[in-house]
C-alpha cells in the first residue's frame, strides 16, 4: 500500500514522498499491514472548495481520504494531487 509521506526538515523546509508500506496475508480479512500505534484520533469533514494555506504539521499525523482531493505542494517544488483512495502521513521532524 503506498503512503504519501510529506515532512519538514531541520531548517522547515518541507519534502513529500511515496512509501511502501507492506501488506501480509490475513485470511479472510485480506492483506493486512502490521500495527500503527497512535495516541488519538480526530475525525474531520471539509466543505467542498476547503483550502488551508501552507503549514507545518503540528505533530506526526496520518491523513486518510474518504471522499474528494488533495493537493500537496512542498517547499522544494514538489506538488502532488491525490484523490481516493489516499493515506497521507505528515509530520515537523527530519525525514528519511
């Protein structure tokens, strides 16, 4: 399954890019990905037209789309568009 991976660095410059993230068999529950421990959750909807001006993440975070697009510009030029299904982790530390 691929996550779109978006953080800043050190200096706050930001950098987006695709990761893996592997999928095991789980018998009739489908492929399955190991375990994300988190420490809460926060459902959200957006109006249509909804945009937010550029941002660090407040904290790690994963951004999982049900409905619509989203459009990620990074500070280094990168700029991608993702529709659905899309999960997106976001987060203010240094990257891989």
């Amino acid at each position: 399954m691929r996550i779109a991976r978006i953080w800043s660095d050190e200096s706050g410059d930001s950098h987006y890019a695709d990761i893996e993230v592997e999928l095991k068999p789980s018998g009739p529950l489908g492929r399955m990905a190991e375990p994300i421990a988190v420490s809460s959750m926060i459902l959200r909807e957006n109006e249509p037209g909804y945009d937010y001006d550029w941002h660090v993440a407040p904290r790690r975070q994963y951004i999982v789309m049900l409905a619509g697009l989203v459009e990620i510009h990074a500070s280094d030029g990168d700029r991608t568009v993702h529709g659905l299904p899309t999960a997106i982790e976001a987060y203010r530390q240094p990257g891989p």
